[in-house]
C-alpha cells in the first residue's frame, strides 16, 4: 500500500511541476519519403529570385525628354547652329524597337525656328549591366522659319547613334551623335537664272541665255541643308 501512495504522489508532483511548460514541436519540414520526393518546404515555397530590370517584359516603353543641336550647312554657302529641345516615346532601349520625337530648334544669329516630327526604329548594339548602345535610323517633316527668309518645310532623313546607362529600373541617361539630312520640298517651280529672270523649264539649255541657272532662286529661298547632329537627355522607362 505504501508502495502505491509513493508512486501516486511522485506522478502528482511531476505533473503539477511540468503543466506550465509549452509543448516543444521541431521546426522544418518532415523528412521526404523516399529519394525521389520533393520536400514540401521546397516545392511550395521557392524564395524570390532578384529580376534582371533590363530584361524586365513590363519595361518596355521610354519617354525622352532631350537637349539637341545640330551644325546645319545651308545651300548658300551658310553654316549656320540650330539648338533646342525634344520630346519622344520608344521602345526599350535595352531592346529593339521603334520611336518617335517631336523637336524643337533655334537659331540665333537669323532668328529662326525649326519644329520637327520624325519617328524611326533604332537597333540594339550592347546592353550589358545596365548599359546599352543604339543605332538609329528615321524619316520626318519639318518647318523652318527664319526672319527675312521664306518658310521652308523640308523632308529630313536622320541617321545616329545613342549610348547610355540605366541607373535605376525607370531612368536611363543617355548621349548620342548622328548626322540629318533637310531636303526643301516647299514646291517652287521656277528655276532662276544668275540674272534674275525666271524660267518653267528644267531640261538642257535653261537659263543659258541668261547667266545660267541660279539653284537658289531668290535672295528669300533657304535651300537644302545637312549636318552633325547631337543631343543628351534622360528616359523614363515604363
């Protein structure tokens, strides 16, 4: 009888001194069955892998907002720098895609200005940690107005090349050089001739009794232009 209340009042003391003890449960994931089974910590909850942002599918649009200027070497022996700003929208350019920009330039010793659309593709040539390297190429319309001169719209044929640096998923800073060339497609159809008579015909012999041909037409006719071309900006990469 002793023998029982002894080991009734040991069982009494242990489970009086361990009811306030949390039930110790292992962390982890249980042990897989056989070799072949996937743990199940591993195949449900795979960690977060860092994203590559210049492969990135949702950062495939830019907006540009750029400084621009370009030497223009008019018709009539004039060199003349033009400068302003431009505003575009493109593919990534950390891929191949396509563009278009409206400009905007001045020019200070005649007073004039010059507004712009072109739109293009551009060609990607490197993009490795955060840089890349563009080639482009594109078409456009233009108007110059310069004093004492007559408006001019030209059709422009732009070739460049950009290179830059995306410091952040969404900005990019970016530099490029190129060269454009302005043809006048105002329609004039006169051709002058060196002693200011004026002439419809374009064939052989034009002008010949009269000083030859005068390509420039008048004192007010701008002409033709080309030049290297620059600009700087920054890209918003959406």
């Amino acid at each position: 009888m002793k023998k029982i209340l002894t080991i009734g009042a040991l069982s009494l003391i242990s489970s009086l001194a361990l009811a306030n003890k949390p039930l110790v449960i292992q962390q982890g994931a249980p042990a897989p069955m056989s070799d072949f089974e996937t743990p199940v910590a591993e195949s449900q909850y795979k960690p977060l892998q860092p994203v590559r942002y210049k492969d990135e599918v949702a950062l495939n649009k830019s907006l540009m907002l750029e400084y621009t200027a370009q030497k223009g070497k008019f018709e009539n022996n004039i060199d003349e720098d033009v400068k302003g700003f431009g505003i575009g929208f493109s593919s990534s350019p950390h891929k191949n895609g396509l563009w278009g920009k409206f400009e905007y330039q001045e020019s200070d010793n005649y007073d004039g200005s010059a507004y712009e659309f072109s739109f293009g593709g551009h060609l990607n040539l490197i993009n490795a940690n955060g840089f890349y390297a563009l080639a482009t190429v594109g078409t456009g319309v233009s108007v110059l107005d310069a004093e004492g001169f007559d408006t001019s719209t030209y059709w422009t044929l732009p070739i460049g090349l950009e290179a830059g640096y995306t410091f952040t998923p969404n900005f990019s800073l970016y530099g490029g050089i190129g060269y454009k060339w302005s043809f006048n497609i105002t329609g004039d159809e006169q051709t002058r001739c060196n002693d200011g008579t004026t002439s419809g015909s374009t064939g052989s012999g034009t002008c010949s009794w009269h000083g030859g041909i005068n390509y420039y037409y008048d004192s007010n006719y701008i002409g033709d232009y080309d030049g290297v071309t620059y600009k700087a900006g920054l890209r918003y990469n959406f």
